[in-house]
C-alpha cells in the first residue's frame, strides 16, 4: 500500500478517526488499533511476510527478555550474539542467498569447477532490512542497559509494525520510540497540522521532483555509452536528486503520517545537497541507519583498533561503508559504492577534519563554503551513480564517459519542463535547511495568505506535474 | 584527582576534537549537547581521554555511559583503581 493511493487515503482516514475518536482517552486501545492496522497495512502486500515478521518479532521479544533478566555477562553475551546472528541468517536469507550463491558458482566455473547453476528467486520481505536492523540494535540497546526489554507483547509489535515506517523506515531506537507510547496520546492540533505539512511537503517531493526526473535520469543509465561527458554529468547530480526527493519524500509522508498520530519518529535527512564535505554529508543522508551503522558498527570496530591511530580509524570506516554498500543490496554495483564512500572518506580521516563545524564570517569564508558544497554535491553526484548502475558493466561505461569527450557540449537532457518545480524545490530546501522539515517556517508564518498561497503552489505543481501516480519508491527494494 | 580537574583535562580534550568551547561543562551534559560530537568523533574524544589520563576503558564501560557525570565517574574510578 502505497502513502499516495487511494487505499491508503481510505485506510489512513478511517484509522484517525478511530484513534482520536473512539480510542481517544484509552492507551490499549490506541496501541491495538495501531498494531492492528499495521497486520492490515503489511499484510496488504504479501500475507506470507507477516508469519515472517511474526517469528522475528517473537524471536527477537524473548531474547530481549532473556537478555535483559540475566545476571551474568557471558550469559547475556551469549543470548546477545544469538540473536544478532539469527536477524542477520534470516536477512542473509531472503536477500543475499541468490546473490552469493550465483557468485560463488561463477568462480567455481572460472577454476574449471562447474557448479549446478541454479538461479534462485527467493522473493524480498519488503522492508526486512530496516527491521531486521531495528531489531539487532533493540537487542544492543538492551544489552547494554540504554533500553529496557519490552514486556507488553502489543507495544512491542507496534515498535517492530508500526505501519508510518515499516516498510522503509525510519530505522527506530526502542529508547525513542516506546516512550511515546508509554503515554495516551491527545489530539494536539498544533502536531496534526505539523505533521499534515510534512506529508504535503513529502508527497510534492517524491511525485513532482523524483518522478519528474525519473524519465531522465533512466534514459541515460540505459546506454551511458551513447551519451557525452556534459550530459553523464548533470545526469549523476540529477540522480541525486532524485534519489533524494524520492527517500527523504517517502520520509517526510511517513514523519508526517505517524505525527498526524501523536507518535514522533527519528529525522531521517538534514538538508544533504547542502553537505560541506564527505563526512557532513553522511551526517545528513538517511540518518537512522549512518547513525545506526556509526553507533553499532563503527564505534566497536573503531574501539578494538583504538591502539592503531588513523589507520585503525581508516579500517574502521572502510568497514562501515562497505555494510552500508551491501546493506542497500545483494549485487557488487553496492559494493563498489560502499567502497568508493570509504575510500572519499580516508583523506579525512588522515587529516583528523572530520568534524567541519568550524565558524567563520565574512566573504571569503561565505566563498568557501560555497566553494566546498557545490564540490562536495558534485562528488557524492558522480559516487551515487553506482548506487543507480544496474551492473559493474554499466557503472564503469558511465565513469569512463563522465572522464570521456563532450565535457563542454550541450547536454542531450531536456529540463525545460522541471526547471520552475526544480528550483522551487531547491528553494524551499534552502529555506528550510536546519528545521524539523522544509515547511516548518511556512507553518508559523503569521500571515495567513502568504502561508495558503504557499500550500496552494505545492498543490497546484503536484496537479500539473505528477502524471505517473502510482510509482513505488526507490528505497522499498532495499 | 578532584573531580573538577577531571573535569577541566577532559574539557580540554573536547574542545581539541571538536574545535570549539561552546558547551558547559556540567554533569547532565551529553554529546547532542555539544556541536561536533557525534559517533565520528566519539572515538577520538575516548581516545584522547585515555591519552590525557593514562587509563584504558573496555567498551561496555563506554556503552554505558549515559552524560558528563557517568564520564567524569568512570575516569575517577579508573584512576584510584
């Protein structure tokens, strides 16, 4: 189910009104309908996958459980790596399994050992990496006493179901997330209409912006080959900005769907096409899971190889990326990815720059930062096409064309008809870098003409320009 | 060691990593509370705490670390161990 259908419009009224209605002064009732309605939402898309959230939710409740009331540290230890290793067989399963399987027998062949080719169609939960890395952190978290086991089975099925974000996120920590919804929930006018603009703002982005720069970008990743430098290039800065309205879109609506529900969820983006260097950037792109990967994965690894300084450091963060790589998905286009973000980030690491909060006034300074954004977009540009490439063949034709001829010609991409929602978008992202969401400031503007006629030029654009309803978001396939 | 030059040394090491003295030292201060540190730079400030007093912590020390206070604490402790 899709936030911009019709099903979901149905579905979403009905569960308002019952929750601010019916269940308004009643907490178990506001959980189990949440909980009820997030089986119907999951469900709508392939009943098989519940029994498989079912088991994992299960699993993952009791081991919590048994983590949580074990007094010895090995034992706890013990039932920690359990569970890790269980979340990750079952994501190992479903996503990767083809993927390494088809692999390893590609290199038996080339060393003369023929291996039963066999191509394996194991359908994808939608949503199982978010999940399954929400579930693996849960377990940390209560290992390590900064969350406390759940013991109310609905509360905790709403945390691991909780429709505004099972299918793509945000990646949410128990610790943020069950607390509000330890409490009854009231009807706050001021969050429902917060909550309204985001999805508004959300919905602008992902059918106007993405889905009016997915025809162009997808023609030229088609045959790169054929295209000359000038076009590759603004195609790779289009990507990412694709890519952007697409997931921080699908962010925004589900936000803004769980706020219309008194639940606030994890920010997910923090202005990323402003990033001032490699490091900032991956402070702003898809925060839940850098964050998650830095919090669960990095700073480990980072600890163990304390003693060896910078490169220890460096090892650390090549790691790290290149689970980000993969987590996006089983095929070596993501690895190459993860790989290439490691690699942008060495020349940090060594400088120890990683942190680029420094300020500053003045021309000059404004020059640079000017200077280190527009680089700094243009780098993760050229980095995300391999995020877009269908295969190794297709990435490398479109790097060798974007160092290749035809630099200073006109590129064969027509924008004509993106250009005002393109630099409306822009606009309104600049305006609004450094708030909860881009129409924060519309929202508490006094002047209420100023802040309809702002609303009604998003509506108006999302009429004219959203002609292909019913897209799905790129995020869903990871 | 008194608790306030504890205090002073390891406020010394986080304005060396994160690059500015925008923060108050107090015993509620966490990391969201001081611009610059995040889960990049956490590790350097560790490390550059154990540098300043000599001492080493294990990972579930640091994992349970919950502000200033906890930080400050688990330093004292380590050094009258």
């Amino acid at each position: 189910m899709l936030f911009l259908s019709q099903e979901f419009l149905l579905f979403f009224l009905t569960v308002f009104v019952l929750y601010w209605s019916v269940f308004k002064n009643s907490m178990n009732g506001q959980d189990s309908l949440l909980m009820v309605s997030s089986i119907i939402f999951y469900g709508w898309t392939d009943t098989r996958f519940l029994i498989l959230i079912g088991i994992s939710g299960t699993l993952n409740y009791g081991l919590a459980v048994l983590i949580e009331q074990n007094e010895s540290d090995r034992l706890r230890s013990a039932w920690l790596w359990t569970g890790v290793i269980l979340n990750i067989l079952i994501l190992g399963y479903f996503k990767y399994f083809g993927f390494f399987y088809e692999s390893l027998a590609c290199s038996l062949e080339g060393m003369g050992l023929p291996l039963e080719k066999r191509y394996f169609k194991i359908a994808l939960p939608i949503g199982i990496s978010f999940f399954t890395f929400q579930m693996i952190g849960y377990l940390i978290d209560v290992n390590n006493g900064s969350s406390v086991a759940c013991r109310k089975p609905i509360k905790f099925f709403t945390y691991v179901l909780y429709f505004p974000k099972i299918l793509a996120g945000p990646i949410e920590r128990a610790q943020n997330f069950l607390p509000s919804i330890e409490r009854v929930r009231t009807y706050e006018q001021e969050m429902i209409s917060d909550g309204m603009r985001q999805f508004l703002w959300g919905a602008f982005a992902k059918t106007v912006i993405a889905d009016g720069l997915s025809p162009l970008v997808d023609g030229i990743h088609t045959d790169p080959g054929a295209a000359p430098a000038s076009t590759l290039w603004l195609g790779a800065c289009l990507y990412l900005i694709q890519l952007y309205a697409d997931f921080s879109g699908y962010s925004n609506m589900a936000i803004g769907t769980s706020k219309m529900l008194g639940i606030p969820l994890s920010i997910n983006f923090r202005s990323p096409l402003f990033a001032l260097n490699v490091s900032d950037f991956w402070r702003r792109w898809h925060v839940s899971l850098t964050s998650w990967m830095m919090d669960y994965l990095f700073t480990p690894l980072a600890f163990m190889l304390r003693q060896y300084g910078r490169p220890g450091a460096s090892l650390a963060i090549m790691v790290t990326f290149l689970a980000v790589g993969v987590w996006h998905g089983a095929n070596w286009t993501f690895i190459v990815f993860g790989l290439i973000q490691g690699l942008l980030f060495l020349p940090l690491v060594a400088s120890g720059k990683v942190n680029v909060t420094r300020p500053g006034t003045g021309l000059v300074y404004g020059a640079r930062q000017i200077a280190a954004g527009a680089f700094t977009f243009i780098l993760m540009a050229a980095s995300f096409v391999w995020m877009r490439a269908d295969s190794i063949a297709v990435g490398s034709s479109y790097w060798k064309g974007m160092v290749g001829p035809g630099l200073w010609t006109n590129p064969s991409i027509n924008l004509f008809n993106m250009l005002v929602p393109l630099l409306f978008f822009l606009l309104l992202e600049w305006l609004g870098r450094g708030q909860d969401h881009m129409l924060t400031k519309v929202g508490s503007l006094r002047t209420t003409i100023l802040r309809w006629s702002i609303y009604a030029v998003i509506l108006v654009q999302i009429a004219l320009y959203s002609n292909t309803q019913g897209a799905t978001f790129i995020y869903f396939a990871f | 060691m008194e608790k306030n030059d504890i205090a002073t040394r390891i406020r010394e090491v986080l304005i060396a990593v994160v690059g500015h003295d925008r923060f108050e030292m107090r015993d509620d201060l966490t990391a969201p509370d001081v611009e610059g540190w995040d889960s990049l730079t956490h590790m350097s400030i560790i490390t550059g705490i154990e540098s300043a007093f000599n001492v080493r912590f294990k990972l579930r020390e640091i994992n349970k670390l919950r502000n200033m206070g906890t930080l400050i604490e688990l330093v004292q402790s380590k050094l009258s161990a």
